[in-house]
C-alpha cells in the first residue's frame, strides 16, 4: 500500500527527495525498493500508534537539513492513501510557493449537510444535534469540509510551530470524495479495492 503514496510523490517531480520515516525494518526494506530514501529508524520515543505526527516530522526535517541540505518547504503523504495523485501534491507545493499560508491540506466536502446531523439522546432517541437547521434545505446550508486524509505541505518552520496543520493558516485543496479514502480499518480496505476497481474499467 505505501508503494502508491511513494510513486505518487515521486511522479509529482516537485520534491528533492522522498523519505520514508519508520521503525519497522520490513516497511523501510519496501519503501526503498520502491524509490524512496530511508536513511534512519525513527526513534522508539516517536514510535508506536499514539506518536503524535508533528514531532516525527520535525525529526525527519531535522535530520534532513543536518545531514543533507536546507529545505524550503516539506509533505507529509500518509501510507494509508491509495488515491493520492502526483498533481495535486504539485499544486499543493506550488499555491505554498505563490500563497502565504502555513499549510495546504487535502480535504473533501461532506457529502450530506452535517448542519442536519442527528444525536442519540440519554434515552436512546433520536434528536437533532442544531434544531435550528431541522427545516432549512439541504442547498441553503453552508458546505462544509473534512480532513480527506491524504497528505498536509507546510513551510519548513510551521511543522515546528504548530501541533497541527489546522492551527495555522491552512489552505484546502478540495479532492473528490471517492478518491478521500484513508485505510485504518479493513473496512475501509475493502472500500477502497471496490473504488480502485471500478477506477481501472
């Protein structure tokens, strides 16, 4: 799976090099048979599925301009997006280049009103979560967005200032809403195999 996240940022052509950050020696073994560079283990104090995601980009920011050279901007492109395309990783980096925002982040719009949403109530019934939005149209309410879960670029400094891409300025880049398929269950997996095939016809 982390194959299609490598050749997407590799086919982009708008990055130096393609990192792969990992303390698993089997996913490094892969990511460099698929092209990227996987020059260190990341450290047991970044590892384990609670490490939080801006400090091992830090690290792997800091390692890269200490032993390699400085860099101007950086990606982070999760293993678990299958759809992700090599242009809009260039158009990402490019409105970072032209633009004043601190990172651009792939999101895709909710399909149906979230404004309407319902809640469960301490008796196990159904209520609307804003009453006020019960009887407005789906057209009159406003859009809204969520994170698509494929891949933030931010300037070097903002990973290290910020916990989370959304706490600074943050630019959307708005994606289809079949292609924001983040695989963390194998549920989502079989979604994904389902959209990748009717992709290919």
């Amino acid at each position: 799976m982390i194959a299609w996240s490598i050749h997407a940022a590799l086919e982009a052509e708008v990055f130096d090099a393609v990192l792969v950050t990992t303390d698993d020696e089997e996913i490094a073994s892969i990511a460099e048979k698929e092209g990227a560079v996987v020059p260190f283990l990341r450290p047991s104090q970044l590892s384990g599925d609670h490490a939080p995601t801006m400090p091992v980009l830090v690290h792997a920011i800091d390692w890269w301009q200490s032993n390699r050279h400085p860099i101007d901007y950086a990606c982070c492109i999760y293993a678990t997006a299958p759809f992700v395309r090599r242009e809009i990783l260039s158009q990402a980096i490019q409105m970072l280049q032209e633009g004043d925002a601190d990172f651009v982040l792939s999101v895709a719009r909710f399909e149906y009103p979230v404004q309407r949403s319902l809640r469960l109530d301490g008796f196990g019934m159904l209520n609307f979560a804003e009453p006020g939005n019960a009887l407005k149209r789906s057209q009159d309410l406003e859009p809204r967005y969520h994170d698509a879960g494929q891949f933030f670029a931010g300037r070097k400094d903002s990973f290290r200032h910020y916990e989370a891409a959304l706490f600074g300025r943050c630019q959307p880049i708005v994606i289809p809403s079949d292609e924001a398929v983040d695989i963390d269950t194998e549920e989502d997996w079989r979604i994904a195999e389902k959209l990748f095939l009717a992709k290919e016809r």
